[in-house]
C-alpha cells in the first residue's frame, strides 16, 4: 500500500516504526438518496477499488462488498485575470456493505453548535459594521487606525 | 337582443368555413387589381386574449357559428402540475392509438415532437442534417441484465413493477400433463441427453492429474445440449402436441425494450423537468448483451396463470421488510446513455407468430460472474437476469403488437425463460399484466409477477463415460414448460390499436431505419443515410 521504500532495518535502527498509508479517503454526503448499506467518499487519485476495499477492511473492519469508483473532471472556473483554468479532476468511490448493515451520514452541525456559529457569525458582522461605520466617520483620517487621534 | 341561438359556438384557426371564405375572397379581389382592404374582425367582445377566436363581421351572423346547446371548451389543469402531466400522457396516448401501423408509433417515440432548441433545428435544416441524428436529446438510462450488482433486486423490482414468487413454478398452470406421462417423456428423452453431454463435455484445466476425480468440473456446450433436447423432446411427442408443430423458432435473436419508469426519488438534480419533478419519472432503455439463444413463438398468447386482478404488488413485499426503493439507477452502476428509443423483440412486425411462449439463453458472464458469489446472492443475479430478459421481450413484443407504455395491455402476456450454463438449469414464468409504468403506483392497479426457481443441476459430474448425478428434475421442469399449450382461440382482439398490420422484409428499410440499432458495416464505410418514409 506504501508507496514509499522505507530503509532495511539494521541493527542500531530505530526499533519502532509506524508506516502510514500514503492514500486519503473522506466520507462525504452524497448529492442522491441512496440505500443505508452504501457510503460515498472522496479517495485519492491513485487508489484502485482493490485498495479502497482493503483500506476500509483492514484498518476499520467494515463489510465491505462492493466498490464502485469514478473521476468527477474539474470544473472550469474564471481566473481574475480573465482566462479560465480548470480545477483538479477528483476520485469518488461508492461502497456498499453488506445488506444487514445501516449507515447514515451524520448530522455534523446539530442545533447547539449552529446556534454557537450564528452567534459567533453575528458578532463578527457587527464588528465589520461599526468598523465601516467609524471609517465613514472619519474620512479624513483614512489609512490610519480608528484608536488613533489627537 | 339578437334573435335565435343564444351560445356561439368555439371557432379554431382552422375553420374550414371561414378560412375559405376568406381566401376566395382575397384572392378574386387581388386578381381584379383592386386595392384590398382586410375585413375587421369582430366578436361581440372588445377583450379578447384569443385572437384564433376572432371571426370576420361578415360571418357573425351566420347560422353555423350559432348552438342552441353550450359548447364549453376543453379544460386544461394548470400547468407544472401533476393534472396537466396526465392530460398531456392522455393526448399524446389518443394521438398515438389512433396511428394505424406500429412504424408510426415507433416512429414516434423515436423521433417525437421536436424538444430541442428551436434554433438548433433551423440550423441542422439549412446544413441539411438529420437533427435526432446529431442532436440526440434522449438519454434514457441502459439497463442491463448482467453484470448485477450486489443487491440490486429491490431496483430490478422497482423498474418493472414486479413481485417475484421465488422455489416454484405455479403449479396449477403446469398440471395439464399427468406424472406418470411426463415420466414416459423424461424416459424416451434421456438417454440422448446424456449422449450429449458425454459428446460435448470437456475439462478445462492444466492439472487435471492432480484433481480428484470428484472435483473436476466439466463445461460443456450448452447449445448443443439444448438443441439435442429440443429434437429428442420432438422426437418423442411432436405428434401428440400440434402446436409443435405451429411454433416458429429463432436462433441469437437481439432483445432491446424501451419504457418509462415513474415513482423514483425526488432528485435535487432533475428537478427543471416537471415531468419528473411531478412523478419521479425516468427513461429506461434495456439491452440485452448475449444474443437470446433460442426463442419459441406461436400466433395466440399463453393462457394467464392468474387473473389480472389478483397479483401481488410488488412494493408491499419491499415496504414490509422495511426497504425503500426508487433509488436512481446511478446508484446501481447505470449511466444515461444517448440513444434512439429501439424495441427488439426478435423478429419483425406483421410476422404471424408474434407471442413469445419460451426463451433459452444461455448468458456468458454466468460463470465469470457469478463464481464469486454464494448462493443467495447468486440466485439473486439470476432472478435480476430473468425478470430482466422477461419483462424486456414483453414490452417490444407488446410495442409491435400495438401496445405502447401510453396504450395499456387490454390482457395479460404471459412468457417463459429459461436461462443456463449447460450444467445448471434456472427457469422462470412470467405474467405482465401491466407495461404503463410511468405512472404513479397508487394509479395503476395491475403488478407483474414473476415465478423463479432456484438453479438446479442437470448433472453432478462426468467420470470416464459415466454421468454421475442425473437429475430428471431438470427435464421434467423443461418438458412442462415447452409443451405448454397457447389458448385454442380467443374473442378479444389481441391488436386492438393497430388497424393493418403490414409486412416488410425490404432489405434497404431495415438497414435504414435507425431505430432497429442493427451492427455497424465492418468495411468501416458509414451507415446508409436515413430516410423517412412515413
């Protein structure tokens, strides 16, 4: 799975290695409804589905059955200076597990933790305004800070 | 107040009365040299918004455009809404069945009233292009029998509305022939098939000294074997059974069906389309891969097995084990495909035998797919792969028999398939009552049902010249089905939309016609241009 060739060990070598896969994969929500025995991720561009299924297996002991992986091409986005690059194409897998297995996509901001944003969100945004509002006021002093006077 | 008939009557653009009237008029006068003036319109109503119901003053008065009873015009749901999608099906369905031939209304699924972007058409017709040829708009999703997914029967189900009664054939429909004749048969049959199988058996292995003798696995060809049991069988009791003898065969006859599925998720990605916002509706093109390896037909359908209003729906099965279904078919691995629609069913329309009574075949991924799996998810494949084939060849059988997934069957079609590798045998029944799925399920009261059993094995093994392990069961399921009699006669009319039905065998029109989807030419020239001849 590693990619990398690490150095033989020879006697005098560090004794404890941890070897960590050199693939990354995020479970992501999935645009379509689909069954409760199938996950959608974003894998790394050069994972096959054979490395997909061992990498779920054997470090997280999901059953997994079948693989099914596809390249999303990048969109076309406007440059600011007028042409148009394309953003790097992207690797998604869908994986279903056995029938009697049930998995739901978490509900990452529950009710207390989006509250916690909002409010956060709100005194950012009044910061902004009384910041836009001091600078209207003193327009003659532009450039310089707003604790700044005579 | 103006005397006699009170309600005007509802006047089109078309009117013959008027527009002649008119014409007549306009053009004497202009031939005349006289300078012309266009006769005002009036309506007895200064606020009109329809102008096609303007007729000229001079008319006004006369008799014809004047009823005794109102005349209301026709009402039209408002649009974006499911109303209006089901009055549009409904036009579009009368419009259809009124089309005498079944050319036309292939024709018109297939080429359709124009969707694309008007000012594409009016440059595909300066460049003197076909527009459905280079400007394809349909992309139904192509649906194949193999290779299945895992756990891919509850969506199988879903997009041909079928429950599945599985360890059994229906008893009560195979009990016209007694035990003890089916075992006369099986006895006169065997010996033959047994030859067959020690002819064509064959090891494909490279150590084959090194395996037990009771490991090795034998493959033999199992159209040979087929073919032998069909002769024996003919052999045997052609005379006892005429309608033997009135039966058509075909040999690797192509299988496409095209249809439309409602009842599918609501998808953030569909919803500018208000057909499929209003009822969750996809296109569904099924092609079957391997060629059908034999197809039987005969002039009358199979007597039903169960009337048509006593099936079992097919979604209560799946809501009470708890399962949602309707996922999109992305999901299971389809991916929407540009294609002509195209109906298969294995020969053409106007042939006098148009009633499908058995099909075998013999699919080439059974062994590469399948090897991997246990048995229930294999029996699974297979039933997927049954219904598939089975629902498949009823709807183009059905399309060329004037039905349409507009015009609903007037009586059930029944068919049968068996597939097989040679060694295991798996059969199915199948009785469609119902081929308008576009439809939401709590509007459509019929369900298709299909009976399966599990894979059995003709033999066990071969050691030298010996077959171990015959099983006569197999022959005896095999019998049943192909000595099955169509009904003697019917009062029905089994083509009730379709007025002549022609019969064409011209070479240049099949090749043609881009709908048949026939093999390209291997010379590497281009296909012939397409020329509409309707």
């Amino acid at each position: 799975m590693a990619t990398k060739t690490y150095p033989l060990w020879k006697p005098g070598g560090p004794q404890l290695r941890i070897f960590l896969p050199d693939f990354y994969m995020k479970l992501v929500r999935p645009a379509r409804a689909i069954p409760p025995n199938m996950a959608h991720f974003k894998i790394d561009m050069k994972m096959s589905k054979i490395d997909v299924k061992n990498y779920l297996t054997k470090i997280y002991n999901v059953p997994v059955k079948e693989v099914r992986t596809h390249i999303k091409k990048g969109m076309l986005i406007r440059h600011p200076a007028g042409h148009k690059v394309e953003e790097p194409d992207q690797k998604y897998a869908f994986v279903t597990m056995e029938k009697n297995v049930e998995f739901h996509f978490p509900n990452l901001f529950p009710d207390v933790v989006r509250q916690a944003l909002e409010k956060e969100e709100e005194g950012f945004s009044d910061a902004l305004n009384k910041m836009r509002l001091d600078k209207s006021q003193k327009w003659h002093r532009s450039g310089a800070p707003t604790w700044f006077s005579v | 107040m103006r005397p006699g008939p009170l309600f005007r009557r509802v006047v089109n653009r078309s009117c013959p009365t008027v527009i002649s009237n008119r014409t007549f008029q306009s053009s004497s006068l202009r031939s005349g040299n006289q300078r012309t003036t266009v006769t005002p319109y009036y309506d007895g109503n200064d606020f009109v918004r329809d102008r096609s119901q303007l007729i000229p003053r001079s008319l006004y008065h006369q008799p014809e455009h004047w009823t005794d009873e109102p005349e209301y015009p026709e009402i039209v749901p408002p649009r974006k809404t499911r109303a209006f999608v089901n009055y549009e099906r409904h036009k579009e369905a009368e419009k259809v069945a009124a089309m005498p031939t079944v050319k036309e209304k292939m024709a018109h699924f297939a080429f359709g009233p124009p969707l694309v972007n008007p000012l594409k058409v009016y440059i595909a017709r300066q460049a003197k292009l076909d527009i459905r040829r280079w400007y394809q708009i349909f992309q139904p999703y192509e649906i194949e029998g193999f290779p299945v997914k895992y756990d891919a029967l509850p969506f199988y189900k879903h997009i041909t509305r079928t429950a599945v009664v599985a360890d059994q054939l229906p008893a009560d429909y195979y009990a016209y022939i007694e035990e003890a004749e089916l075992n006369d048969i099986v006895d006169k049959v065997r010996q033959t098939v047994i030859n067959a199988i020690l002819a064509e058996g064959r090891y494909y292995s490279k150590n084959l000294d090194q395996i037990p003798v009771e490991e090795r696995v034998v493959v033999v060809q199992a159209q040979n074997v087929i073919d032998a049991l069909v002769r024996a069988v003919n052999l045997a009791v052609g005379k006892d059974f005429p309608h033997l003898r009135e039966m058509q065969q075909d040999t690797d006859t192509r299988c496409a069906a095209f249809w439309k599925r409602g009842g599918f998720l609501h998808d953030a990605q569909l919803k500018r389309r208000i057909y499929d916002k209003a009822s969750g509706e996809l296109m569904l093109q099924y092609i079957e891969e391997d060629n059908i390896f034999r197809n039987f037909r005969h002039e009358l359908p199979l007597p039903e097995v169960l009337p048509r209003e006593s099936c079992v729906p097919s979604a209560a099965t799946e809501q009470a084990e708890g399962r949602q279904v309707g996922y999109n078919p992305t999901i299971y691995g389809f991916r929407p495909e540009k294609s002509i629609p195209h109906w298969i069913p294995g020969h053409w329309f106007g042939d006098p035998c148009e009633f499908s009574t058995l099909s075998l075949d013999v699919p080439k991924a059974w062994t590469r797919q399948l090897s991997g799996q246990d048995e229930a998810q294999a029996f699974e494949s297979l039933a997927c792969n049954a219904i598939m084939a089975s629902f498949g060849r009823i709807v183009a059988q059905a399309m060329y028999l004037g039905f349409t997934f507009l015009n609903e069957l007037s009586y059930p079609i029944v068919t049968q398939s068996i597939m097989t590798n040679g060694r295991d045998w798996m059969f199915a029944t199948y009785q469609a009552n119902t081929i308008a799925l576009w439809k939401p399920d709590e509007e459509n009261p019929f369900n298709n049902m299909c009976w399966l059993t599990q894979p059995v094995k003709l033999f066990d093994r071969v050691e030298g010249s010996e077959v171990i392990g015959f099983n006569d069961e197999v022959l005896r399921l095999f019998i049943k089905q192909y000595l099955k009699a169509p009904v003697t006669s019917t009062n029905s009319n089994l083509r009730p939309y379709i007025e002549k039905t022609e019969r064409s065998y011209w070479k240049n029109e099949h090749s043609q016609t881009p709908f048949y989807h026939r093999p390209t030419r291997r010379d590497g020239k281009p296909r012939q241009p397409f020329k509409p001849e309707i």
